[in-house]
C-alpha cells in the first residue's frame, strides 16, 4: 500500500470549492490520508502554490509532527501554532500560522499542491518554521510522500 491523500470537498485535478478560498470561509478543506508505511514517527504537511506571482510560490499552509497514526485532518483547523494531536503549524507566506485559502489574481487557474510527507523522525522545529526549513530538515528522512492537486481562479 502507498501513501494517499485525498479530501472529500475536491477531487484531485479539479477546482476547489469557493468555502474554503479567499472569496468564501477561507477555512481549510478536511483531508484524509492513507498507507502510512512502516516506520513512521510523524507527518507534514505543506501547501504550496507554485504559479503565484512571486519568486517561489506562495506557501498557505505548513503543518508538522502530525501524528504517525494520523488518517486526516477535519475542516476548519484553527489557526493556532500547537494543535491538539500535537502537531505544530509552522509560518505561512502570509507570516502567521494556520490555513490561508487560495486568493490568486484574475486570470488562468493556479495549481494548489497539498503535499504529505511521512517521515521517520519528527521535526525538532519550532512555529516560527515555513516551508523552506521543513524541506531542508526533512531531506534524508523521507519515508513516502503523497500529492493532491486543487484548483482555483478568479
């Protein structure tokens, strides 16, 4: 078995519901995952979307030391730097923690990438943390990682 992400408001490749954009709630969409492989000691979780209109990308979410026995994450997690499974959320693009729902300007669709990382350690990082110091402690301990893509333009 592989490592899955999925998340019932979208389907991988297509749009991601207005609720959970800019122009809506802007709350996060629950995600469930799946296939966690053996040796697991925690999760991350980023998302990232690469088309925006600055050098980079622009970072919406960054999650750590989620659980090993984790399956998911509900709608609407609060934007708080410790989360009650423990996990941490590291420092958007926006500079705070937590979700910040898709905002890109008029014209063609962005690629939104929820991106999960099964790892076999967990992050000796604080919440100031974003997503270039989650990549940079992550490399080398990497177990699986797994991709859903949403959508969404103005």
């Amino acid at each position: 078995m592989s490592l899955v992400i999925s998340s019932m408001a979208f389907k991988d490749g297509e749009p991601i519901p207005t609720r959970y954009t800019a122009d809506g709630r802007d709350i996060s969409p629950a995600l469930a995952w799946s296939g966690t492989p053996p040796g697991t000691s925690s999760l991350a979780l980023i998302l990232h979307d690469p088309d925006a209109p600055r050098p980079g990308g622009f970072t919406h979410w960054v999650i750590f030391n989620l659980p090993a026995d984790s399956r998911g994450l509900p709608e609407g997690v609060t934007a708080r730097e410790h989360l009650e499974n423990g996990a941490t959320q590291g420092k958007n693009d926006g500079g705070s923690s937590g979700y910040i729902g898709p905002s890109p300007p008029p014209g063609k669709a962005h690629h939104y990438h929820f991106r999960l990382y099964a790892l076999d350690q967990p992050l000796k990082l604080g919440g100031s943390a974003g997503r270039q110091q989650v990549q940079d402690n992550i490399k080398g301990h990497i177990l699986a990682v797994a991709e859903l893509v949403g959508l969404y333009q103005r």
